[in-house]
C-alpha cells in the first residue's frame, strides 16, 4: 500500500480473468491480466482480497501513467 500525494491510501494489483465464450459458433478460452489501482475507501476491502479469490469488481479504465498502457480503476469489490 502507498499514499497519493493527496494523502489517500492507494493500493496497487493486478487483476486475472479465465472463461470459455463462443465466438462465431466456436468455443473460445479468453485469459486476460490488467493492471489495477484502488484508492481511498476500497483499499480496506481490497486488501482483504487474497491471491485467487474470485470476486466481482466495479470501475473504470483509465489511460496508465504517462500514457503507458491501461489501468483498471476499482471503486467496489464484492467478494
């Protein structure tokens, strides 16, 4: 866990995604990873979260830093 220079707590993560989905009448397996980011009242539910736990996050995709890439910007977690 870090800061912003706001002073709001911020914890940076990784979130995984594995399913089948047909595509086109063919079954397709999709495995994604992306950057993640929650800052202020999430944090604490965030890091309740352990490595493999499946849940169901809320937010927004956001350019990253400098323009490097996306990140995934969690504003709620359902376990």
């Amino acid at each position: 866990m870090r800061y912003t220079p706001a002073g709001l707590p911020a914890l940076d993560c990784a979130l995984g995604h594995r399913s089948e989905v047909v595509e086109s009448g063919q079954s397709r397996r999709v495995e994604l990873q992306i950057r993640a980011v929650g800052i202020g009242d999430v944090v604490p539910s965030l890091s309740a979260v352990g490595l493999g736990d499946e849940c169901r996050f809320g937010g927004f995709i956001a350019a990253g830093r400098q323009g490097r890439g996306l990140v995934f910007h969690i504003t709620s977690v359902d376990v």
